[in-house]
C-alpha cells in the first residue's frame, strides 16, 4: 500500500483550505448509503456546516430542520426531492433551501451524485417571518458583472430580502479575472470550487486553488483571489448577512 505523508490542505485559526486527499467518511443519522464529508464545522471555530454527500446506490437524505436551516446544491447527478410537502427533482446546478421547522427527504439519487450542503443556525428578526421552502436553478439565476468588472460575474441564489441571514452565490472568474481589492469584511465564508483554478491570498498566505477545494474564510479574514488556467473559475460560496453586527 502506497502511504503519502502530503497535503494541500491547511487549517488555521482564521481560515482553512480543505483539499479532497484528506477525506474521512462520517455518518449522519437519516443520511443513507451515502459518502458524507463534513468540510467546515463549528469544531473548526466556524458558525456554519458544510458537507458533501455522495451518494450510492439506494442513497437517502432525509431530516427535519430545528435550529439550523440547510441549503443543498446538486453538483452532478440527480435526485427527487420533498420539503414541507412540495415536490421537485433537482439535478446539477439545482437547489433546495429548506427554513427551520421543516423536513426533508433526497431519494431516487442517482448514485454518484454528489450533494453540497451548507448548514447554519437561523437567527429571527422581529417583524419577518422565517424564509419559505425554496427550490431554484442556477442555470435559470442572471449573473451580471461584479463591480463593472467583465472578467467577473455573480449570481445570487437566495431572496435579498431581510428574513434570510444567509446567502449563497456563485461566483464566475474569466481566466485572468481577480477581486478588484483586497476584502476585510465581518461575513464569514464556506465555499467550493466547482470549476477552475487559481490562486487564493488569505491573511497574506497563498495557496494554489483547483476544483474540488474548500475554503473556510472566518470574519475578517483577508481575502482575494485570481483565476488562472485556460478556463473560468468558479465558485460556490455561503456568506451570513442582514442581522446586526452587535447586540441590539
């Protein structure tokens, strides 16, 4: 047996870069002949869950949402999916945000498709009820240039309206293409690369990036990116917004 004592991966106090060499499988109650890779967890001293789920023949995901809401984003293959009594089938580049106080089920999936979900602890806001069930497709989402930029371009999934606290894109690089400054902002990142390749700064560290790679950036951690390669880089990314920076 072949024993490799190397890694892309690296873990540190304000970010880290999660590279697939170092998967170890976990397992989830409700989840099923599934292949479950928790990426990003509180554990790590982040305040959101991301995971990848792969499925097998016979792979099931089912649950209820409590505290946390959950957002699944097919990355290939398909699935039949149910929340709250509505129906869709998702394939790749389709979603489903599920709020707090729902179930869930994924069945009839594909075996190999691979499911990208990000967990978060929902925070009320006076005045606004919690965010429906949503199903969506990124394919049918515009993605205008970011910041007049060309090279750059974003699509929001999510509803900009103050009932969500969490919002997820995607963001599209042309090769070439770079964040027009370096960020230093209160959001906190999970994000992952669907496409592409490049190189990513964060706190004055740089790190090779490809498909597949994970990043977990936390509040404040300085970030930018450039893409390189023959073809665009992309990304899908969760960011908390619209609740206050302090306690009211």
């Amino acid at each position: 047996m072949e024993i490799s004592a190397l890694t892309r991966s690296v873990v540190k106090g304000s970010h880290a870069v999660i590279s697939p060499d170092g998967y170890v499988n976990s397992t989830v109650p409700g989840w099923t002949n599934c292949t479950v890779n928790v990426i990003i967890s509180e554990a790590m001293g982040a305040q959101l869950t991301q995971t990848l789920i792969t499925a097998r023949e016979g792979g099931r995901i089912t649950g209820a949402t409590h505290a946390s809401q959950v957002f699944f984003y097919v990355i290939n293959g398909g699935c039949h999916a149910t929340a709250d009594g509505k129906k869709n089938l998702l394939s790749a580049g389709r979603f489903l945000y599920v709020p707090i106080g729902k179930t869930y089920q994924l069945e009839n999936t594909v075996p190999g498709t691979q499911i990208l979900c990000f967990h978060k602890v929902y925070e009320k806001l006076e005045g606004f009820a919690p965010p429906p069930v949503i199903f969506g497709d990124a394919a049918q989402i515009e993605g205008p240039t970011y910041l007049g930029d060309p090279a750059l371009r974003l699509q929001v999934l999510l509803p900009d309206h103050p009932a969500f606290d969490m919002a997820v894109n995607i963001f599209t690089y042309d090769s070439g293409g770079h964040l027009p400054f370096v960020e230093t902002h209160i959001m906190e990142h999970g994000l992952l690369y669907l496409q592409g390749q490049g190189v990513y700064m964060l706190d004055q560290e740089w790190y090779p990036i490809k498909k597949g790679d994970s990043i977990w950036m936390a509040p404040y951690c300085q970030q930018w990116f450039t893409a390189m390669g023959k073809e665009p880089a992309v990304y899908i990314y969760y960011k908390n917004v619209n609740r206050f920076p302090f306690t009211p």
